[in-house]
C-alpha cells in the first residue's frame, strides 16, 4: 500500500491513495466538520472496544489494524512517541521488550495531559490511570518478564494492550512489535531472534492488517535486511507503508533536483506505485516538556521542506511527493487510511459480531443445561448409555477395518507391540519371528490378524526338542514290559505329548495376552474417532468431558471384559491342547490305515510287537560299540538262542522287518550323534502317515513275525540287518519327532484360529456393550451418581458460564455500538 492503485477513486494526473484518501477526507470536514469529526470518533471508539475484547476473550475478529515492524535501530520507537505526542522511554523498552505493545491513541480534547492505562492480563477491563511516563516503561517490561517466566519463552506474541487519551494525539492504534535483530543479546537463547521473526510474520500476515515497515534512510534499497521478509508477507505492497526514516542524515547528499527526485521515486526497487513516506524526528533525547517535544517534531518537518526547496538547486517534484515528505503527512494519512477501513469494515464487523452473539448465547444455554444435569440422574444415564453405545460401535468399526483416525499416529508397529505391552518376545523361541508388515502400523483387525500370523510363525519354528537317554530308557522300558506290542510306538508318542504340553502352551497364552493387548488399544481409539466423527459431522458430542469418575469406571469396565476374554480364550485353548494331546487321542494315527494295505512289507514298528525283556533294549551311549562287536562275533555263525528269549519261532520276516525299517528312516542318526530336528513340516507329516499306517499290519496279521526264530535281541536283529544297524533311541527320536508336528499342525490349523475369532472377535461385536451396561448401569442411583462426583467440578462450570456471561455482555455491547455507527453511515 504504501500508496497503490488499490485506493483509487478519481482520476489524477499523478493517481496516489495519500491524496484521494486526504481529498475525501478534506471534504467531510468542509461539508460538516463537527459531525464527520464526531462520527469517525464514535467509530473509533466502537473498534478499539471491540479490540479490547477480542484480546481478552482470544477472538480472531478482523479488525482493521496497523502493524509497526522495523529493525531495532530504524527509529520505530521515536515513530511511535511522535505519534503518541510525548515520550515515555520507549526506546528503552523496546530493546527489552519481547511482547507486541498495542497502542490505542484516543484524541481527547480535555485530556491536556497524557492519561495512559493498560488492560488487565485475561479481562477487557483497564487498570488505573499511569501518570507518571518512567513508569509506563517499567509496566511493560514487568508485564513481559512475567509472562516470559511462567511460560519459559524468548518471545510470546500475546499483546500488551495500552489506552492513551491525549489531546495532541491522533485516533489511532498501532501494534509496535519487537524490532528485528541479527543476534540475541547477552543471557537470551540462540534462537531469539528466529523466533521474533516468525511471531512478527505470523502478526502481520491477517489481510485486515496495514503493515507499517520502518527502514533509515542510510540503508540502500538493494542491500536491505528486512525488505524481503515484508515481500513474502506481502509481496505486491498493496498494504504496506514504506517509512524511510532518519532523512535529515541523508538532505545533505543532494545538491541536484534529479537526485532528490530519484531517491524519492525509489523506482526499480518498490515498483511505480508505491510511494515511501520520508520523516526525520528530534534527535536531543534530553528530559523536555511535551510541548518543546512536539514544537521539535513540526520544526524538523519545516526544515526538511526548507532544505529541499532551498538548498537543492531546482528544488523537488513537490506535486508528485510533498504529501510524502515530513512526519506530519505521515500522521495525517495514516489517520485517514484507518478511517476509510474501519467504515468499510463496518457492516462486515457488524454481521460477525451478530453470529459471535448467537454462537455465545448458544454456548450459555449448553452450559446452563449442563450444571442443570449435573444432578439429573435420569439424563446422567441417557448420556452415559449414549456415549458407551458410541463407543462399542467404533470398536467394531475398529475390528472391521478402518483408516480413522491416523494408523501413522495412533497404530503400532510390532516391535512397539511387544515393548508397550511388556510381554517380550515368545516363550522358548529362539529364533527372529518378524511376520508380514512388521513395520507398518497398525491397529484394531489389522494388527489382529498380524499377531495371529506372528503365532502361526512362532509355533512352527519350534521343534520337538531334543530327549536324554534317561527319559526315553524311563518310558520305554516301563511299556515293554507291560508287553501289548505298543513299546516304542507309545513311547515316542507320550515324549511328543509332553513336548506338546510343555512347549505349546505358553506360546497359546502368549497369543492370547497379545490379542488382549491390541483389543484394550482401541478403548483410546474409539474416544478419539468419536470426537472426530462428531466434529466432522457438524454434531456435538456428548459431552461427558468434566466427569473423570465416569470416564475411569468406563476404562476399568472396558480393561476387565478384555482380561476375561483373555482367561476365556486361555481355558478353552488349554483345553484343545489337553484333547490332542491325550492318550486317547488318535490324532497321529488317523491316517495309518491309509497304505498300510498297499505295502507288500513290514514297516519298522514291527519290532513293538516284540515281547522281548526290557533288558534286551539297549539306549546307553555303549550301544553301537556292543553292536559292532556283536555283528562282528556272529558273521557266518549260525545264531544262537539268547538266554533272554522268551518265545521261540522267529523267522524271517523279522529279519525283513528291521530292514524294511531302515529303508523307511534312512535320515536316522547314529546313536553317537545328535538326532536333526530340522524336519519341514509337511515331511515330518509324511513320515507320521507312513509310518503311521504301517505300524498296525502286524495287529492284523498275527503275532507268527514276532520273534526272531534264532533269540536275537531287538537291538541286533542278524542275517542282512546286520550291515545296516538301528539305534532305537534314534528311532524314538524319530518318531517323537513326527508325533510332535502333527499335534501342532492339526492344534494351530483346526483349533486356534477359529478359537480366537471366536473367543475376541466375536464378544466385542455382540457383548462388549452389554457388559458395560450391567457394569455401569445395572445399579441404582446413588452408586450409579458416585461416577459423577469430582470434587471441584461445579465450581468450574459455574466460573465457565460466569466467563460466557462476561463475554455475552460485552459482545452485546459491541453489537449495539456497532448498529448506531451503522445507522450514521
């Protein structure tokens, strides 16, 4: 602005907005002077009341306002004394300050002293009158430093408001912010003079503001530190005031009338059409009246003019740029261009002061509802009933699937999972389990079905872990003497039953506690997305903010139905692995009998049907070595009957069976080596179902091909066997193996899964609500109001509506101001 196409009125040889605005402004006062003066201080009045309930109440009211912003040594402090008419030390203040001072100037013919007062700190109502001007500096200083320590800031952009009734000053209010700085002074942070320039920014970008930038005039246009921060504010000038001030330093420079009119066009730096204003002040800072103070800044003014129509040879283009030229035309335009603001602002401001009313009024009658239902049981438990009901509907939602609000905000990752729930990682897994979208996060079905995936994971990485002779001699030697022919058979099935039991079950109650977990996340979740749904509805909530009671019955409610769920899932989950892992159970045998006709030969469980003593079973470490020397004494020797056997007749077909053995395990390790658990889940299925189906054909075909007709022992065997012997603890290995992975398989593939959407999923859908109803509503009244009891409560919604009282009132009276004035345009 300062000076553009913008304000053009009527055409001018030389069109600026200073002379349109000063011509309307002349006119007014030739057709009616007492009733122009007095309609623009009516309307001045209106606004700066108005201003003053705005910063008192936080509201974002555009109000047309002028905004000072200049480095801290362009003379913005005296701009603002030679407005004001006297001097109270604001240079002093300004160096310290680090707070907007607002400036409300009120022309006041009977105030033939300057009465100053500042508006209280959070009310629109103003302190005592400051007489003495040392003591308005120290106000602000003492008002910024506390404000600065109880918020622990460099800066902070809430204003000073000060009112100053004078005689010899202007209607006008001004925002002085803190002047710019390259460097922070001595014990301020680093960071000052960043921050004074973003709150300085932020203070000058409203539209309805008229940015006054100050720059000395021993500063080139080309080299100006702040010039390009006015251009990102405002890049066109179309509402800044340039302010070259200090000009009596640079008068001395021009001898030419070329010069002056170049330097006063200040063209190919601010564009054609804008105009700076140039202003010199008194430069004696010597204690002196008001009056000498004011004489100084008018004979400053004369001698500028003087200078240049004098001293300059051809003088100045005064046509294109006395209205420029002296702090007088300064005052004068920036009086005017308020004026012409606020009446065009009027009839904007009065609509949006009629909506503030409405939207207030509203708010108090909320808030006498809300003190009126703070001992209101009946409506206490609609709202209650309403806002559980709001949240169980989210947590659905939640489960079901959905991207609000933010899963980047309010989802969890895995890793943040497992530390946050404090669960760690899963029981007696060694190995790195990362399932799919580890990283991503989630929430509500989402993170669900990741935790179930990550079970999966878990549980098929562990293998049936590794036996000691001792256990596997303590079983199998116990069944074969009980005789029955289930010796190794049932042996290697009890080792994989209790390896079941033993390391399947905390890896379930691990999966339920994670389940839990990322259940009782949503309780949060759903409050957040139904305030969001709410506000984005253009409905209120339900308000149950204020009641903490209430809020925390409903959080512990919501935590136990999950805790319960969790036991629930936990006891039928335990009951699943007890059935798989019976003795009754025929989950490893129920595809034996598959093959087991097609097989034209013995499998190695043959040999269970021996009845063989117990003695003749051979697990020790020695095992191999008695072998070796057994085969070895009896190659090309006819067998002898061992002193241990019982049943005579052993043909053959024993002989066949141990080979048949052999061929079917050919993975077996030797007795001396550690037995490889790395089987692959569908092998170690195959070897279950082989050997499985093989291990009845002896049943059913007779016991004839159960001894050896010659008394070798079990161990042994002889004839071809011999060149290939069997380690009947790598045997039982074997199969423990097998009978292990086949538990797990059919308990995670048939049993877990479809217990857990059925244990959590399905509760959250249809019972979750009704367990906090019989929780929180099932009572009577006055345990029921127990919730809606905090102390202090009542007293803070009767100070909000004394507040909105407050703040009714003086809108209304802004309002009705605000209709007079309208009524005079």
């Amino acid at each position: 602005m300062a000076t553009t196409n913008s304000f053009l009125n009527t055409p001018t040889k030389t069109p600026t907005s200073t002379s349109i605005s000063k011509k309307h402004h002349h006119k007014q006062h030739t057709a009616d002077p007492n009733r122009s003066g007095s309609e623009f201080k009516d309307r001045f009045e209106a606004y700066n009341r108005l201003q003053a309930a705005a910063v008192a109440f936080g509201e974002k009211l555009p109000i047309p306002e002028i905004v000072a912003i200049g480095g801290q040594s362009d003379g913005k402090s005296s701009l603002l004394e030679a407005l004001l008419g006297f001097r109270f030390n604001v240079r002093e203040v300004e160096m310290g300050t680090r707070r907007p001072l607002i400036l409300q100037m009120v022309h006041d013919q009977s105030a033939l002293e300057p009465r100053c007062r500042f508006q209280e700190e959070d009310s629109e109502e103003y302190g005592s009158p400051v007489v003495l001007a040392s003591a308005i500096a120290d106000t602000i200083k003492s008002r910024t430093e506390s404000l600065l320590k109880r918020t622990r800031a460099a800066v902070s952009s809430k204003p000073i408001v000060m009112r100053a009734e004078y005689a010899h000053c202007p209607n006008l209010t001004i925002i002085d912010t803190p002047g710019f700085v390259l460097k922070a002074k001595k014990g301020e942070p680093e960071r000052t003079p960043d921050e004074i320039l973003s709150m300085v920014k932020s203070l000058a970008s409203p539209p309805h503001r008229i940015i006054l930038f100050l720059q000395q005039s021993s500063v080139e246009w080309c080299s100006s530190l702040w010039l390009d921060t006015i251009r990102e504010i405002d890049p066109s000038f179309r509402r800044t005031v340039i302010v070259v001030s200090k000009f009596d330093n640079r008068l001395k420079e021009f001898t030419e009338r070329w010069e002056v009119d170049r330097y006063l066009s200040a063209s190919g730096y601010l564009g054609e059409n804008t105009r700076p204003f140039f202003v010199a002040l008194p430069k004696d800072r010597g204690t002196i009246s008001n009056d000498e103070f004011r004489r100084q800044i008018s004979q400053v003014d004369a001698e500028m003019l003087h200078y240049l129509r004098d001293s300059v040879k051809g003088g100045f283009d005064e046509e294109k740029y006395r209205s420029y030229v002296g702090f007088g035309c300064l005052r004068d335009f920036l009086e005017a261009e308020l004026q012409r603001r606020y009446k065009e602002a009027a009839p904007a401001t009065l609509a949006l002061l009629e909506q503030r009313c409405g939207e207030v009024t509203a708010d108090l009658a909320r808030m006498e509802c809300k003190i009126n239902a703070t001992s209101d049981v009946a409506h206490l438990r609609k709202s209650a009933m309403l806002h559980a009901a709001a949240l169980c509907n989210h947590v659905e939602a939640l489960i079901d699937g959905a991207a609000d609000p933010a899963p980047e905000q309010w989802g969890k990752t895995t890793e943040e999972e497992r530390l946050e729930s404090g669960i760690g990682s899963w029981p007696s897994v060694t190995a790195e389990i990362k399932p799919p979208n580890a990283t991503l996060r989630l929430y509500g079905g989402a993170a669900f079905e990741r935790v179930m995936h990550e079970f999966r994971c878990a549980t098929y990485s562990i293998k049936c872990p590794p036996v000691s002779r001792e256990k596997v001699a303590n079983i199998l030697l116990a069944h074969t003497g009980r005789g029955g022919g289930r010796g190794i058979t049932e042996a290697a099935a009890e080792i994989a039953r209790a390896a079941a039991r033993s390391w399947l079950a905390p890896l379930l109650d691990t999966a339920c506690d994670r389940l839990a977990f990322v259940l009782g996340n949503l309780f949060d979740i759903s409050i957040e997305k139904n305030h969001g749904n709410d506000s984005n509805n253009g409905h209120r909530p339900v308000d149950m903010e204020g009641y903490i009671g209430f809020h925390a019955a409903l959080r512990q409610s919501y935590n136990h139905f999950m805790k319960d769920l969790s036991k629930e899932c936990k006891q039928l989950l335990r009951h699943h692995l007890d059935s798989v892992t019976s003795p009754y159970s025929h989950v490893c045998y129920e595809n034996n009998f598959i093959g087991s006709f097609s097989s034209g030969t013995n499998s190695m469980y043959q040999l269970n049907q021996a009845t063989a003593s117990p003695l003749c079973l051979e697990l020790s470490d020695g095992g191999a070595a008695l072998r070796k020397e057994a085969m070895k004494d009896q190659e090309n020797k006819p067998p002898e009957k061992s002193a241990q056997e019982t049943t005579p007749g052993k043909v053959t077909e024993s002989r066949d069976a141990l080979r048949e053995c052999q061929m079917t395990v050919p993975e077996t390790p030797s007795p001396d080596q550690p037995s490889d658990g790395n089987y692959g889940i569908k092998r170690e299925l195959g070897n279950c179902v082989e050997v499985g189906a093989r291990k009845r054909q002896p049943r059913i075909t007779g016991n004839a091909r159960n001894h050896g007709q010659n008394g070798e022992s079990l161990l042994f065997g002889n004839g071809d066997n011999i060149s290939r012997p069997v380690s009947t603890y790598a045997e039982i290995c074997s199969s423990a193996a097998q009978h292990f992975a086949r538990i797990r398989e059919v308990l995670v593939e048939r049993s877990v899964a479809s217990t857990l959407n059925s244990g959590f999923l399905t509760p959250c859908r249809e019972r979750l609500f009704v367990a906090l109803g019989l929780n929180l509503f099932a009572v009577n009244d006055e345990k029921f109001m127990d919730m809606f009891v905090a102390p202090g409560a009542i007293d803070s919604l009767e100070n909000e509506r004394q507040s909105l009282l407050k703040r009714q009132k003086i809108l209304h009276s802004c309002l009705n101001e605000f209709k007079s004035v309208a009524r005079a345009l």
